[in-house]
C-alpha cells in the first residue's frame, strides 16, 4: 500500500511538472494559476508578431504572445517578451534573469533534440526581475536594440560590466552571456 501511495505521489508530482498552458499575467504565475492546455501545436510570426498555438480538447488556440505573460510547454517556463512579443525560454533565476530563444527551444522539446534553429527572435536575453523588462544581450545592430541598452545601462550603470562580458564572450560563442549570468548570479 505504501508503495502505490509513494508511486502515485511520484506521478502526480510529475505530471503537475510537466504540464502546458498559458500564464496570462505574472500575477497568474505568481498563483501558479496555469491555464491548462493539452498541448503546443506551434508558433506563426506575421507582422513582426508571434502567435502560439496549442492544442484543447481538440481544438487549436491561437494566442498572441504580446497579450499573455507567459506559458509553459512540457513543464518547461517561457515568457513573452511585451515590446518584441517573442517567446523566450526562461534558463537561469537569480540576481538577474536570463532567457534563450523561445522558438528554438519549443522545437527542442517537441522533437526531443538537444539542438534547435534560431529562425526568428533574440539568441538571448536578460531582465532585472521575471517580470521586468527584457534586454536584448545579443551582439545584435539593429538601432532600436542599441537604443533600448543605451537606455537600460543609463539608468542602470551596475549592469555594465554583465554587458561588457556577455559582449566579449558573444564574439566566441552564440550563449556566451549565458556563463557571465551564471558567474554574476552566484
């Protein structure tokens, strides 16, 4: 008896890890007030926007990235970038938060590769908080990012050096901030 007890606590705790749906806001995340869905199906970008699909009771919803916080796919948590509306996977919590591509990463875990194509989106990213805004730390030319850090490292200068790392580990490596976050979150 001890032993069916024990194995289904072991999978109930597993399938309540391992569960999709949508965070429509932080404060839904923060509840763990996960909006179940059965499954991701995938993701369309159109007009600069991603929209995500699952799959409930049978029936494909489409659901802008820019108007829910975020979702989890398999147990896995991503968050939805609000000025780029990008699906990012979340990777490392700490002082700062750090993201990698959340298309890639949906991909990795739908066909259970290790590997996955960076077809739209940031490589990386980062954030004060979980729910604060996310900044590009690609080594990326595009003005409007440029702008966004000059801005960001203005009013935060304590983040200048995490920058300077991530910038020189970039050139070497497409996740090298993902070391400098590592290294600062200790």
């Amino acid at each position: 008896m001890k032993t069916i007890f024990t194995s289904l606590l072991i999978l109930t705790v597993f399938a309540l890890n391992a569960q999709t749906g949508i965070y429509r806001t932080y404060a839904d995340y923060e509840k763990n007030n996960l909006e179940v869905m059965d499954d991701w199906m995938t993701y369309t970008y159109t007009m600069l926007k991603v929209t995500v699909s699952f799959k409930d009771k049978g029936k494909k919803i489409d659901v802008p990235c820019s108007s829910i916080w975020g979702f989890k796919y398999e147990g896995k948590l991503f968050r939805c970038d609000q000025v780029y509306s990008l699906p990012c996977r979340v990777i490392n919590v700490g002082k700062v938060v750090y993201y990698q591509n959340g298309t890639a990463h949906m991909n990795m875990i739908k066909t259970k590769s290790n590997e996955g194509l960076i077809d739209i989106g940031f490589r990386q990213s980062f954030s004060k908080t979980l729910n604060s805004e996310m900044i590009c730390f690609d080594n990326a030319h595009r003005s409007e990012i440029k702008k966004q850090r000059k801005e960001f490292l203005k009013a935060n200068p304590e983040f200048q050096q995490l920058f300077d790392c991530a910038g020189e580990a970039n050139k070497t490596d497409i996740f090298g901030g993902k070391k400098c976050i590592e290294e600062y979150n200790k």
